[in-house]
C-alpha cells in the first residue's frame, strides 16, 4: 500500500513538470551594459517568461560632468557584491570605478594607465588584472594594471604589447590572456606572478618559435604619482565614428603606424588586429577575435600554438564561449551582425542580424540560455542591448540604450 502511494506522488510530480510550461520556472536575467558617448551604465532586465526587457535603472558615471568621460569596459566581483567600470578618458590617465550592487552606489576609484579598457578578476588571487588600450596615444606597448579591488590600490603594471585588449581569465584563476591588436599576438600572464609568460604570434605565416619568451622583467611598480586630472583640461573624445579612431574595428589597412624599436615584430602593418581573447572553461584551449582578418582563432595553450581558424563575418570584436564550453557567441562589429559557433564542429551555425550597426560586446547568462549583445549604432543613434534565446537562435527583445552602447557583463538571474 505504502509502495502504490509512493509511486502515485511520483507518477503526479512526473506529470506536473512535463505538463507545466516551461516558462513557469523562468527567471529574471539582469545585465550591466555602459553607454560610451553619455557617460551612462544601464541595468537591463530580462523577464525570461515573458521575453520582455527594459532598463530597470539608469546610473551616471565619470568625475567631469562637462565632458564626456567614456565609460569603457565593465565586470562583476566574484561574489557579485560590487561591478567595476573602466573610464577611459583623463587628462592623460583613465581610471578604475567601484560601485556597489543593487545600490549602485560609488564605493572608491583608482587612476590607471592610457585609455583602461577590458577587465576580469582571477578567482586565484584575487586581483583584477584591466588592460591599458592606450588609443589615443602613440603606438608604443602598453600595460596591464593589476589592481586590489578591495582596497582599490595598483599593484603593478605589467608591461605588454601596442593596444591590449580583451583581458579575460582561465577558470581556476591563475592565467590571463589578452591580445595586442598591433603587433598581431596573444599574451599569457601568470597572475601570480604577475609577469608574461609567453607570448604567440597570430599570423598565418608567423614563424614557429622554439621555446618562450620570458618577460618577468617587464613589471615595475606603479607610479605612485599620477598627474592630477585637470578639471578644465581637455582631452580627445571617444568617437564610435571608424573614420575618427586610430583603431580600426572594420577590418581596414592602418597607415602610419609607429613601430617601437623595442617590439619584436614580424611586420609593422597588422594583419590579424585581435581585439578580444576567451579561454575555454574546461579546455586548455582560448578563442581569439581576429578583427582585420575575418576570423576566429582557436589556440590550444598545452602546445602554445593555433590548432583551427573558423572563418567568421565581418570584423569580429568580442566573443564569449558559453559556460558548458559548446557554442562560442562573437560580435561582427563590421556587419552589425552576432555570429553563433559550434565548438565541436567549428562551424558557424547561424548568424543574428543586429537592431543597428557596430555590434560591440557579448555577455551569456549564467545557464547559457540567453546572449546579451551590446549595439553602439552610428552617428546620433541610441545604442542598444538585442538580445538572442540561443535555444532557438533568434533575436527576442531590444532594448535602447545611451549612444555607443559598448562594455556589457551578466549579473545575476533570480526567481521570480
């Protein structure tokens, strides 16, 4: 009798979740996104029953209110209590900002190098490690500043290559990768001790060097001095026009270039131009964005060398491989477009149109349902974040944002 009441209840539990919708169980997607030129962060919301999303809040940023402080690139503590931002313009130096969660509220800053860009923490040692794009200066290596987010102190900078982007960490914490767009390779950081281990070049016909090169020399202690921000200083704007920048997001020849003596480069016109670097969560394998040739790079870090090119649309900016290590989501910032691939296969299984042109950054929820693609449009257009059920594939919600909607980060998904 015992036994017939037993398999009753979970015969009816059974058939309570098969015949319950799905959506019944959905969640509340939340996601960080800065809009560049109105020195704004947005927190979206997604309903996931509804698919419905909007901005639940508004936060203004930047320490001059006259101008245009550039709001750049964003990332959550590890235990989701804080966000930091990276302002990219100063009069010369950018800065790190630490806001609290859910208030919102301005907690410490901290002055880094030229143009701060991309960030992450390691999950090893605590510290953040943002890579210092430089875009307005000369085309000279740049640093890594690794920062206590804590205490909101540098650290270090660790010297690297010519516009550094794409600063991302391995899973246990203890690698960072990033790219120089520049000289065309991939930089691997021991974040313990906080200098290169080695770097790769991306080249199609870049030459296999036996060995690596060793740069541990190559960090120094920060200046302890920065020079004062000048309140009536100016500086040069971030402009989401291509025409306008010194970098080249299309995947256009760069003239004039500057070649440092100090760098050892192969050529001094770039051919790749990475601008983005993703380590896989479970495999000793990272994906890099090959803006100015069209493709995604995937190279294995056992053997320090690249083991497959995905051809990919046009200009690829960011990408994010999913957290179960299956698909890769990458921006085409060239096509305004979201380029959705297969791992296994290295194929390309669909391709998103976007809401409007230069699509920037990609941010995946935590249960890989959802890809949160940041939209900076053109000219005096609003920025957007289109979002994509990667279940079907397909575009399910747009919401408006500031103009040159750029660095995006997932926060959190909650019941209902």
């Amino acid at each position: 009798m015992k036994n017939h009441k037993l398999f009753s209840i979970l015969l009816s539990a059974i058939l309570f979740f098969l015949l319950v919708p799905s959506a019944s169980f959905s969640q509340d997607y939340y996601v960080y996104v800065a809009a560049e030129s109105e020195d704004e962060v947005h927190l979206i919301h997604l309903d996931g029953k509804t698919n419905k999303a909007k901005i639940a809040k508004t936060i203004q940023v930047g320490r001059y209110p006259t101008e245009t402080d550039g709001p750049h690139g964003i990332n959550i503590s590890l235990d989701g209590e804080y966000w930091f931002l990276s302002i990219a313009h100063g009069n010369p130096y950018g800065m790190l900002a630490k806001y609290k969660t859910g208030t919102d509220e301005l907690v410490a800053t901290t002055d880094l190098g030229m143009f701060p860009a991309s960030m992450e923490i390691s999950k090893s040692t605590g510290l953040l490690y943002v890579v210092n794009f430089n875009l307005h200066g000369d085309m000279v290596p740049s640093t890594v500043s690794v920062v206590d987010p804590d205490y909101m102190e540098v650290i270090t900078d660790i010297k690297t290559g010519i516009m550094p982007h794409g600063s991302r960490i391995t899973d246990d914490g203890t690698k960072q990768y990033h790219v120089s767009m520049m000289t065309d390779e991939l930089y691997e950081i021991n974040t313990a001790g906080l200098n290169v281990n080695r770097t790769l070049s991306l080249k199609k016909n870049a030459m296999k060097m036996d060995g690596m090169e060793d740069h541990s020399d190559d960090s120094k202690e920060h200046k302890e001095n920065h020079e004062k921000h000048m309140k009536d200083g100016t500086h040069e704007e971030h402009s989401n026009k291509e025409n306008e920048m010194k970098e080249d997001h299309s995947g256009h020849d760069m003239d004039g270039m500057k070649k440092d003596s100090g760098m050892k480069m192969m050529h001094a016109k770039p051919e790749v131009k990475p601008t983005w670097a993703d380590p896989h969560p479970t495999k000793p394998l990272v994906y890099v964005a090959g803006n100015g040739s069209d493709e995604i790079i995937e190279i294995d870090t056992e053997k320090w060398a690249v083991t497959r090119r995905f051809k990919s649309g046009k200009a690829p900016y960011n990408l994010e491989v999913s957290h179960d290590g299956k698909i890769l989501v990458a921006s085409y910032k060239g096509e305004g477009a979201t380029g959705i691939f297969d791992l296994e296969s290295g194929k390309e299984i669909a391709k998103v149109k976007n809401s409007r042109k230069v699509t920037h950054g990609v941010a995946i929820s935590s249960d890989n349902r959802y890809a949160f693609l940041s939209v900076e449009g053109i000219g005096g257009e609003p920025g957007s974040v289109d979002i994509i059920d990667l279940r079907t594939n397909e575009r399910i919600a747009v919401v408006e944002t500031g103009k040159q909607a750029g660095g995006i980060v997932f926060w959190k998904q909650v019941a209902p």
